[in-house]
C-alpha cells in the first residue's frame, strides 16, 4: 500500500516534537508530547483513528539518537507501524530551504527528508533479544574499563609527581577500583554465557579469532553491529558502515586521491585500526604485504586502510564458508 503521511519526529530526553505532511508536502498537524512509550503509543492510535488510515499508509522517520530513541522504536515494532531511523547527518546534508532553527522545525526537516527519500526508507526491525543483551554488555564492559583506567591513572601518576596526594587517591581509590575490578570479571562471564548458550554466535566468534588481529572484543563487536554477520549483504557494505571504503574525490579535471566518509560507526573503525595495527606488527602476509607497499612508496595510511579492507573481506570469507582462517587470504591488492 502507497504511503499518505509522513511523520517526522525529533527526539529528546524528555520530550518529541512532531511533525505530519501529506504526499504533496502540505503541513497536516504539529505536536508535542512526552519521550514515553504510554504516549507515543496514545498518540500513534489516536493518529490512526482520526485520520481514518491504515497502519501501512504511514511512514514514521526520525534520528538515531541512541537509547533516546527505544520508546518509539517499542512502540513502531508493536503497532505494525512503519519506523526509519535515519543518521541525523544524513538529513542534514539532505536539508530542505527551511530556515530556522528548533525542534519544531527539525521535526518538519525530518518529515520533508522522509517524504523526499521514501523510496530509500529502511524499516527498523528490532534485534534478536540475544544480540541486544551482547551489545549492552559489551557497552557496559567498555563503561567500566574506562573508570577503572582513569581512577587508576590518577594515583600512578601522583604516585611520581606528589606523593601526599598518591597517599590520599590510593586510601579513597584502592576500594572502588578493586569493586570495579569484580564487577568486570562478573561481567565478562555474563558475556561469556550469551556467546556459549547460542550455537551460532559462538560458532561465528571462535572462526573469527583464527584471523590475525582479531581479538575476541573485535569479534563480538563484529558480531553484534552485523546482527551475526546478517545485517550487510557483502564486505563493501559493511566497509562502508565501518568508515573505511574509498570513495573518489575529483572535481572536473582535479583528481585528488580517493577518501574514506566521515559517516561511519567510528566504534568499529576504532576496532579495525586497532586490529590492523596488530597485524603489521605480528608475523604474516599482512605484515609482508605492509612492508612490500611501504618499499614501493605507498601512503602508510593508505596500505593501513587497505588492511583494514582486507580484514573485513576476510571476516566475511571465514564467515560464509564457514572455515577458520588459513594464510594468503588476502590476495586481492588494491594498492
């Protein structure tokens, strides 16, 4: 069924703005409720059955804003309505003339990006329970390391520099850290028996660590922003969420050399950088491959984010055969 309205909502901590428009871009309504699944739910119904529409004539679209999002993304799932969840700086590159600034006019900006690009809408669909539970572990994992990095920092630092003060920090530090430290080891169990108690995640994350580089935090992260590898149809994709496809940069007779988009998860660019490090340094064809490039007169961050291609097609190759990795996978050499 063809799609009659378009709702844009811009999201907040407490509160959503939104906005409807119709097919030829009319304003039909403004609002303003409360950041609650009970309200956005009234809303929605209320919506429905004034109108007079059916749940598929209505597209709702808004920006990822994290876990401000989850109410209308609950709420979307469970009605059978239609929810796009767009980067924000996607629609602001793709800004119409409105002028101002407000969350009553990012709402519209919103509705009109919608209506815009519907044929390039990607419905939301709610993550396997599993993967979800992965993913908030691993975020609280990360939570816990930096504290326990930073409390630590401190009274080593103070420790050389002032010792009256490292006397002070270790008397109020040493039980918290020490608390911290249990909280991690109970943690990484927890972590440990998500992967064990499902088949194929576990499957996936062990022909994962056979590639050099990859640790395990790189291999459940893959695991998780992939949705177990089910999210990207190939490695290009999949290159291109990460942040590290080249794409060309000319201008008329100007060709400059190709770059990566700033639109990426920088998590997983983070983790692949980290895990290409790791293989220039280690033992390997990558190593070699590094040190070939080098001698020839490559950029270095070039050859580096040729390793990271490399790493990701190799993911996907162990992954789809479903056999650990073995050497000179990487025979493709975009260099």
């Amino acid at each position: 069924m063809i799609q009659k309205c378009f709702i844009g909502i811009d999201i907040s901590k407490e509160k959503i703005d939104i906005a409807c428009i119709d097919e030829d871009y009319k304003l039909m309504f403004e609002k303003k409720i409360g950041n609650a699944e009970l309200k956005i739910k009234t809303f929605l119904l209320g919506f429905l059955r004034k109108l007079k529409i059916e749940k598929t004539e209505v597209l709702v679209c808004c920006e990822q804003t994290g876990i401000y999002n989850r109410p209308l993304e609950r709420v979307c799932v469970e009605l059978g309505i239609t929810l796009w969840v767009e980067s924000a700086i996607k629609i602001k590159k793709a800004t119409s003339s409105l002028r101002g600034k407000s969350d009553k006019m990012d709402a519209l900006r919103i509705a009109d990006y919608a209506k815009r690009y519907s044929d390039k809408q990607r419905a939301h669909k709610e993550p396997k329970a599993e993967n979800q539970k992965l993913k908030n572990l691993l975020n609280i994992r990360e939570t816990i390391i930096i504290a326990i990095s930073r409390l630590s920092q401190q009274v080593n630092e103070s420790k050389i520099f002032d010792i009256e003060k490292y006397k002070l920090l270790k008397a109020s530090f040493d039980k918290p850290i020490k608390a911290l430290k249990k909280q991690l080891a109970e943690l990484e169990k927890e972590i440990n028996d998500v992967v064990e108690f499902n088949a194929e995640m576990k499957n996936n994350a062990e022909l994962l660590l056979t590639i050099p580089g990859i640790g395990r935090q790189n291999a459940l992260a893959f695991i998780v922003y992939t949705e177990n590898f089910k999210l990207f149809a190939n490695p290009k994709h999949l290159a291109c969420y990460a942040g590290v496809a080249p794409f060309p940069n000319e201008s008329g007779t100007v060709i400059k050399r190709a770059r990566v988009s700033k639109l990426a998860n920088m998590k997983l660019k983070t983790l692949l950088h980290m895990a290409a490090m790791s293989c220039i340094r280690a033992k390997g064809d990558l190593k070699e491959y590094y040190i070939r490039k080098v001698k020839e007169g490559k950029n270095k961050m070039l050859i580096l984010n040729n390793v990271r291609n490399k790493l990701i097609e190799t993911m996907f190759a162990v992954i789809k055969r479903q056999s650990g990795y073995v050497e000179n996978y990487f025979d493709v050499d975009p260099c």
